[in-house]
C-alpha cells in the first residue's frame, strides 16, 4: 500500500462515516419529541431533572442503563414501585432502606422538589426506548396477569385481590395504578409471611407509608395473599 | 531532550502521576461500599455518588494533564523548534490543576452538574475552556511558525482540537432526558473511541519511531490507515450507546455493525507495533519502556477490543446494558488503553528530560510496579465481569429485584476490592519509581 492510498483510506473512512452519524443526528432529532412524549415534559418534569441532577442521584442510580451501578436502574421506577413508595424513599431513606444492606443518603429534599423528581421520572417512565430493561418488560408482566386471570375463578386469593381492590393502586400486569408497587415486583422481593404482617400494619414495617391496613381480614386471608402475590414471581424463574 | 522547552513536560508528568496516586483508594472505597454495609451516617455526608464523582474524574484529569505534557514535549521534537510560548505552558497546569482541584473539592460539599462523568460545575466548565484555549494556541501557533508538519503532528493537533470541541457538548443544561444522554455520548464516547485515540496512534507513531529507527515513512503511512479505521468505526460506533435511551431502532443495526468493526484498528496497532519491532535498527532499550509499549498494545486490544465486543451486539447489550459488564471492560480499557499509554510515555520522556545517557535508567523497581498494577486490574476486571454475568443473569432474565440480585454480587466486589489493594500498591510503585528515576548504576559508577 501506498502513502497515496493510506491517505485516501484515511479521508474515505472518517468522512464515510461522519457524513451517516451526522445524517441519523438530524434525523433522530426530529423523531425524539414523539418518541419520548414531548408534549409531556412540562416545567415540572424539567424541575425533577434539575433536582435530580443537583442531588447527584445519577452517581448512584443508573437511568436509562447510564450513571452510577450502585442502586436501582430508575428508568422504569414509577411504574414498578409506583408514587408512595418513591416519595418515602426521596423523604426519609433512613427510614425506607432501614432494613437493607445498601443505603441511600438523606439529602434533605424540599417537599417541591420530592414532587418535581417524581413527576420527572413518571415522565422518564414513559419514553420509548425499545422495552428496555427486560427487568421492567410489558411482555414479562403479562404472562402473569395470565395467570391470574387464569386461577381467578378458582383461587381465593384472587378474588380477595379483586375485593379489596389492591389494584386501585397496585399494579399487576397491565392493569391498576402506580401508586404502590407493582405485585409482581413484591412477590419477587419479600416473602409470604412479610406481605401477611405488611397488610396488619404497614405503618409498623414501612412507617410513612401511605397503605391503609387490612386488619379488618383474618390472619389466614392475609397469608393467602402473600402466597398468592410470591407465587406472580414464579413466572420470572424465581 | 534536544529543545529547552521541552522540560516543561516534566510538572505535568508530576501532577498527572500525584493525581493517579489519588484515583485508587477513592477506587477501593468504592469497592468496600458495594461489599459491606456503609452505616446511614457515613452516607449521609460521604455518599457513593460523591466518591464516584472524585474517582472517575481525577481519571480524566491525570490523563488529560498526562496526554497535555506529552504534547508538549513531542511538539517541538516533531516540528524542529521550541514551544512557542514555555511560559504559558506553565501556567495553563496552574489553572488546570487549580479548577481540577477546586472541582473535587467542591464534589465533597455538594458542588456538582449531577451528570455521571461531567460532574464539573458549569462555572469551572469556562476555565477549562480558557485553559484548552491556552493550550491549542501553544501548540497549533508552534507548528505552524514552524511550517514543519508531519503526520503524528496531524493526527495529535486534530485528536486535541476534536477533544475540545466535543467538551462543548457537555456544558449545556437539556432539558429532554434522552437529548441529554445523546449529547453526553459525543464528549465521552466520542472522547475515548475518537479524539483520545487519535492522540494515541499520535504518541505510539512517534514513540516507535525514535525507539526503533524504523524509517518514519512507513510509520507514518500505517498511521493514517489506523486513524482511518479508528474514526471510520468510532463515529458512527457512538450507536452503540443509542440503542436504549429512546432514539430510533435503526441506531441498533449502525451501532451494532459499525461497533462490531472497533476491535480491527487496534488489532492494526497490535500489528504495526509488531512490525516496527521486527524491522528495528536499535536494540529494544530500555527494556522497562519496552514491557510498558507491549504491555499497552495488548491489553488495549483485549480491555477495548475484545471486552468491547463482548457486549456491544444489540441483541447482547440489551441483558448486559447497564450492569457491571460496563464497569469491568471500562477498567480494563481505560488501562489497557490510556493508563498504560501516558506511563510508557512518562517511562520514554523522564529519562531523556532528565539527559540520562541513552534515555536509560535503574529499572528494577519499576518492573514490580508494572506486573502488581498490570496483574491487579486484569484480576479486578475479571471479578468486574463475573458481577456483570450474575446481575445479568439474576437481574435481566430471572427478573429478581436489583436489590436481590446484589447479593451475590457482594463477594464479587469483595474480590474486585482485593485486586484493588494490589493494584495500589503497585501504583504506588510506579509514582514513587516515575519521580525518583535515576540513571543506571553503571553510568553513574
């Protein structure tokens, strides 16, 4: 080989390949406000990004598999452990992670601020990134929401699930709300006996936790339930 | 050393090499937080975050004020006449260091931009800026007095205006998430797979020009072909990093094969190192230089190439994104790559600042402090990955919560943390070897 043609290599290739990466910039730019629901991203959600940022979460937590690997991948927070649970652990992480090996700093945030994250990754929670992680996958939690609609006629617990409609807050598959955790995220984490005591008293497990309790069920009822929701994480090769 | 000027290389080495000093045991810290329980009070005024921030940034510091001294010390050499301005050379490590030091610092007291790797605060991002400014002028105004040019000055002056440039990048606040994440890429993928690359095939050329006496020609020519391959994969193998962060699905096809591609430079590097060394005038002295040039292209192609490859395939990426799969080819990169990279340099350059007879110096120590730093990251890398392989396996496909799966990671990190402690004591000994270099017994008998 030549100078000449080691030359012409050399412009071929840088030039080749900076002329496509700058075409797909242009072109990704114009595709980003749809897929990460623009019209969404208000003030608020804006005012989480720079709380966010200002309390360095990100070297920690990762978010859209980005940052710090030393706590959960928030990309898909709000929907998997919903608003209370975010809140309580942003307020009083002392008190949230009490139990846990790892720990979260307490930075003190204003009331405002706590508003302003979650709004910002409720928003986050939403954008388009080709159903990554697997963890938080739409297609994983279906097959458990077969399920229950599988054994509903036939497990009392389902239809304890129904009646004292967990799902006005909860989410299990597709369905219910992002107040609480999802179930199926509780099934995989927490055993049987824990969910039963949770739903006693959940102010004596989380305290400042937002679950009203289920006392007004026998011990039995509550045992059911929690085999009920550690039986969804089966599903996930547990 | 043939120009005056060239000495003022020698205080950045000196900063560069105190810093990296610095790096580790932020290192090991980390690693201990990942193992064992930090209790509530010692996270509340020392979180993670914060010695994260010091870590990765006293990294990117060390490297740039290494790779800025090497430049001044390969510019006057490459272009026949001294620096234009010695002076402001100097005082543009003053002010470097000052805002280095400033912004670390101010990361204890909560002074950050929040964005992993950028944590510097936008007021600091302007002195750097003036400080990047001082630097090209220094440089490009000496080459072009000189109207001398050649290829590795080529390659470093473009590598070095590409790496300010992109900083750019980094300064704005975004207010859309994956906007921001998008242009965060351009300055650190575009920084490690491009400009930084291009400042190393500049230092490797030049280096293996005057270690081999092979003629600069071929050199040179190999040069322009490596840097070809480096920046046709590495632009448009910033994709790699797009495919989950909310940017459209082709970026998995661009990202996937042109990342595919990145290990084929380095293995170009690894093969035109070896040629000049076949083709030598001159015998391969001092040796220690030597284990350091080898040592650098092989772990650059292992930690960058294959380690690389590993998990940037779409289909791979999307179980391995964000777990310690990351961490551990990131350590072993930026070692392979850049780490090793300034040593050789500061291992070829001290001597002859110094004027040691034929660039030769006592080597012993130096030789431990190369194997128990080398030996310790591979090990640490390895620990990283098998982490990596479990989070994937337990967190990604078995879907347990992150918390879950961590458990078993604990004892890996426990491992990681380890190697840390040989890796710091070798690093200890390349610092402490790199700035009481002494001549040969012999020539000083």
């Amino acid at each position: 080989m030549g100078e000449k043609t080691a030359k012409w290599v050399f412009w071929a290739g840088t030039l080749s390949s900076l002329v496509l990466f700058l075409a797909l910039t242009f072109d990704t730019n114009k595709q980003f406000a749809a897929l990460t629901n623009a019209d969404r991203l208000d003030e608020q959600v804006v005012a989480g990004k720079r709380a966010f940022e200002r309390h360095n979460c990100n070297d920690c937590h990762t978010i859209l598999g980005f940052g710090g690997y030393y706590a959960p991948d928030l990309t898909r927070a709000y929907r998997r452990v919903g608003e209370d649970a975010i809140k309580r652990r942003l307020e009083h992480p002392e008190t949230a992670l009490a139990a846990s090996y790892r720990k979260m700093p307490q930075q003190h945030l204003s009331q405002q601020e706590v508003t302003d994250i979650t709004a910002f990754l409720r928003w986050v929670g939403e954008i388009d990134n080709h159903d990554w992680p697997p963890q938080d996958s739409t297609a994983r939690w279906k097959r458990s929401t077969d399920r229950l609609l599988a054994s509903a006629s036939m497990s009392p617990a389902a239809a304890l699930i129904q009646q004292e409609s967990c799902l006005s807050c909860h989410a299990l598959g597709d369905r219910g709300e992002s107040k609480g955790p999802r179930l199926e995220w509780i099934g995989a984490r927490r055993g049987a006996d824990y969910i039963a005591q949770y739903l006693a008293d959940p102010e004596k497990v989380a305290p400042g936790a937002e679950m009203p309790a289920f006392d007004h069920l026998s011990q039995g009822q509550r045992e059911m339930i929690g085999e009920f929701i550690v039986a969804l994480a089966g599903l996930q090769g547990r | 050393m043939t120009y005056k000027s060239q000495s003022v290389a020698y205080p950045y080495f000196v900063v560069s090499l105190l810093l990296f000093a610095l790096q580790i045991p932020m290192g090991l810290w980390l690693a201990a937080s990942y193992s064992f329980t930090i209790p509530q009070s010692v996270v509340d005024v020392f979180p993670f975050a914060t010695a994260r921030a010091i870590h990765t940034n006293l990294l990117v510091l060390w490297l740039l004020l290494g790779f800025m001294g090497a430049t001044f010390y390969l510019v006057p050499e490459e272009t026949g006449t001294e620096l234009a301005w010695p002076k402001m050379a100097l005082a543009q490590l003053a002010l470097l260091s000052a805002t280095g030091v400033t912004a670390i610092v101010g990361f204890l007291f909560g002074w950050t931009q929040g964005r992993p790797l950028l944590e510097i605060p936008r007021p600091l991002d302007f002195l750097v800026v003036i400080g990047a400014l001082m630097f090209l002028a220094n440089i490009a105004v000496t080459m072009i007095r000189a109207k001398r040019w050649t290829a590795v000055q080529g390659s470093l002056l473009g590598g070095l205006v590409f790496l300010a440039l992109m900083y750019l990048f980094g300064i704005p606040f975004y207010r859309n998430l994956a906007v921001d994440w998008y242009y965060w890429w351009w300055v650190v993928h575009l920084w490690v797979e491009g400009a930084f690359e291009l400042i190393a095939a500049a230092m490797v050329a030049f280096m293996l020009i005057k270690l081999t006496g092979v003629d600069r020609k071929v050199v040179e020519k190999w040069l322009y072909v490596e840097l070809g391959l480096f920046l046709f994969t590495g632009i448009a193998g910033t994709g790699h990093h797009y495919y989950w962060l909310g940017a459209p699905r082709y970026w998995l096809w661009v990202g996937g094969i042109f990342s595919a591609l990145e290990p084929f430079p380095i293995l170009l590097m690894v093969y035109d190192t070896w040629r000049d060394v076949r083709h030598r005038t001159q015998p391969l002295l001092p040796r220690l230089t030597w284990v350091y040039m080898i040592g650098m292209v092989i772990i650059h192609f292992i930690g960058a190439g294959m380690f690389g490859f590993a998990h940037t395939l779409p289909m791979i990426n999307y179980y391995t994104h964000g777990s310690q799969v990351t961490v551990s080819h990131g350590h072993l990169s930026f070692y392979g790559a850049y780490v090793l990279l300034n040593l050789t340099f500061f291992y070829f350059a001290i001597p002859r600042i110094k004027n040691f007879p034929g660039g030769s110096y006592e080597e012993k120590t130096g030789h431990w402090g190369f194997w128990l730093t080398t030996l310790g990251v591979m090990g640490m890398s390895l620990a990283f990955a098998v982490a990596g392989v479990l989070q994937t396996y337990l967190e990604r496909v078995q879907g347990e919560p992150y918390i879950v799966a961590q458990q078993p990671i604990r004892f890996w990190m426990f491992v990681v943390g380890v190697h840390g402690l040989v890796v710091l004591a070798g690093v200890l000994l390349v610092v402490k070897h790199l700035l009481t270099l002494r001549p040969p017994r012999a020539a000083t008998a």
